[in-house]
C-alpha cells in the first residue's frame, strides 16, 4: 500500500469533493483507480475568483501523489522517449516551416511578432557574445554522470582527472584558446554527441535528459553562466526562484497570468535559434551543443547516431539559461513592459492582457501550453 497514513490524513483534512474522490480511489487500490488519480486534472477556470482557496485545496490534493514512486512497475521509460520523439517530429516541423517560409507567412497573417522583431529584442538581452576564453574561464560540470564516467564516479576531481570527451565543433572551435590546467595535455576522444537516458519524473511518465560529452558539458556550463549574466540587467534573475513564486502568489491581485509549457527543453528548433539568435551567439551555441544523440548505452561499442531537430535538450549546461533569454524575447516581442515580465526557464508571467497574444506567439514558434495554465486576475 504506497500511500502512508498521513497522506490519507491530509486529503481528508482537505476536505474538498476531489480530495474526497482521490482518498475514495486509494481505498480502492486498483490499477484502474490509480490511472484515474494520475489523470486527475483541475483547471483554475472552473472556479470563481473567491474561491481561491477551494482551487488551493483542490490543487493540493491533485498534485500530492503526482511524483509517487512506480510501484505498479509500469514502463515509464517507454512513455519518456515517446515524448522525446514526439518533441524531435515537431522541431522538425517547426524547422520545416521557417525554412520554407510558413512561420514567417503565419506571424504576419496573425499579426503576431516577426521573428525578425524577436530576433532584435534577443540581441538586446544578450548583447554581444563573449570570447571562448571568458566562456571556459566560467565553466564548470554539473553534479550528473557525463559521457566517460557514470553517476557513481561523477565527482569534479574525477572528470578533471578522467573525463576526455568532446565533439568535433567544439574541439576544433576552441583551437588556441588557453584551456584549465586539467584539460592540457590530454589525448581526446572524439565522440558523435551525447548519450540520452531517463531519470524519474512522475507516476505516469519518466523524464529524458541527455549526457554531454565532458568539455561540452564544460564549455556549455560557461555559456549557460553567461546568459544568466545578461538576463540579470533585465530582473531575470535564474538563480532566485523566489522571484517568480512571488509574482505567482501576487498574480490574483495584479491581474498576471501564469503560463507552464508542456517539454520546452525539448521544443526548441535548431533553425528557430538560427533565426533569432544574434550570429556570434549561434556559432557559440552550435559548436558547443551536441548535434547527434543515440539511445544506446554508454558501454554498447556499436552505437547508432541521429541527427537532432531540437538545439539542445535537458542535460545540456545551457538548455535552461537559452530558453529563458528566449521567453524574455518574446515577451518584449509582445509588448509586455520590461518590469512585468517574469521568466524562470519555462515558468512564465505575463499581465493577463498580453497572455493570449504570448501564448499564441509562443505556439506558432513551436512551444505548446500547458492544459493546466493558471489564469487569474480580475
């Protein structure tokens, strides 16, 4: 039985109608029942601006056994790369569409922001690129497993010591540029990009994340870094969610919608950053990303390779960094006032006037919202 005595006791405390419709379906304990609690959905439109602590409740009670563990052994990885594929197909299409000109024809059509207005308010955020050299200088790993050694051996001291990972863009980018010390003298090995595996996310789906070559991973550090330096000037401040859950929490009463994106990692097209990404921060981004991803393991000697439609993905040192400087873009693009803008990764604030327009904005680009979007406001 997953559910301890005081999980039952909050739902009952909660005491609402889907409180009381989980607790039911818990006491019933079939497969059936939990698929039912998984699926379990509320929409903040259904309920009267005075009834904000109802849909607290009622949210509360949704979301309580969302990330339970899988103890019905289902196979969660497979649900994962269904989605990543599916997110590769639409990069795809949304490469397609700015290649053969559709995206442009449908902005202008639906009066939305060109992607050359994006474009310019991106280069106002990022300003001008920095040197490979300030990039490694900023560089640094995450605390996960990387191509050359797994999580338990993914310490700094072991990928300074081991790790010798590294695609051929980024090699051949960085030619001349003066690199730590643990990274001199070191014979590479040159490998096609990165390794995609999965992590737990939910009851009902696992999450992909891909691990980067090391220097990459280095290197992308390092831009990722850079960015979050940049969208500083402009209140973004990614090291401080606090901002964020405080426009949240404020969101009633400032009349601010809350908008969620369904896999925006994932859902960002090479050619979309082609377009709207200043050049010398595209030639960046391209030599330090990954171009090829394979679902094999890290052991398997006979890899297969595929080309990705997405820039980069979960797992990359930028990925989180380069989608918020492009949701900011986006935002100033729709004409929302610079000091109203709230972005953390794909957490995004907007007045409640300008959402419909962000929104369909941000669809067009390829990015979908969440059915769970919170509107409020008066």
């Amino acid at each position: 039985f997953p559910v301890t005595i005081d999980g039952l006791a909050v739902l009952k405390d909660l005491d609402t109608p889907i409180a009381l419709s989980i607790y039911l379906l818990i006491q019933d304990g079939t497969d059936e029942a939990w698929d039912q609690i998984y699926n379990k959905t509320i929409s903040p439109t259904d309920y009267l601006d005075f009834e904000h602590d109802k849909f607290g409740r009622d949210y509360t009670a949704v979301k309580l056994l969302s990330k339970s563990p899988n103890f019905l052994k289902r196979d969660l990885k497979a649900k994962a790369l269904e989605a990543f594929q599916e997110a590769e197909y639409q990069c795809w299409l949304c490469n397609r569409a700015i290649l053969d000109g559709s995206l442009d024809f449908l902005l202008r059509e639906s009066m939305l922001p060109s992607l050359t207005t994006i474009k310019h308010k991106v280069s106002k955020v990022l300003g001008r690129a920095p040197s490979w050299q300030s990039i490694i200088a900023c560089g640094g790993w995450g605390p996960g497993s990387s191509y050359a050694l797994s999580q338990h051996l993914a310490s700094p001291e072991l990928k300074c010591e081991y790790e010798n990972t590294v695609t051929l863009p980024l090699l051949r980018a960085i030619q001349g540029v003066e690199l730590p010390r643990w990274f001199q003298n070191k014979r590479w090995q040159l490998v096609p990009g990165n390794l995609i595996t999965t992590v737990p996310k939910n009851g009902k789906t696992d999450r992909t994340i891909a691990i980067e070559p090391g220097l990459n991973s280095y290197v992308q550090k390092g831009i990722g870094n850079k960015i979050r330096n940049r969208l500083r000037r402009f209140g973004i401040n990614l090291n401080d969610q606090t901002i964020n859950q405080y426009g949240a929490s404020m969101a009633q009463y400032f009349s601010l919608s809350t908008l969620d994106l369904k896999a925006a990692s994932d859902s960002i097209s090479l050619e979309l950053c082609e377009r709207i990404l200043p050049s010398d921060w595209f030639q960046l981004i391209a030599a330090a990303r990954s171009q090829r991803g394979t679902f094999d393991k890290r052991t398997c000697q006979d890899k297969t390779w595929f080309e990705y439609q997405k820039v980069s993905s979960m797992g990359n040192g930028f990925t989180f960094e380069l989608e918020s400087a492009i949701f900011l873009a986006v935002l100033l693009a729709c004409e929302v006032p610079q000091h109203e803008c709230y972005v953390y990764g794909d957490d995004i604030i907007v007045p409640r006037t300008h959402a419909s327009r962000v929104i369909a904005t941000l669809a067009a680009l390829g990015f979908s919202t969440n059915t769970e979007v919170i509107v409020t406001g008066k």
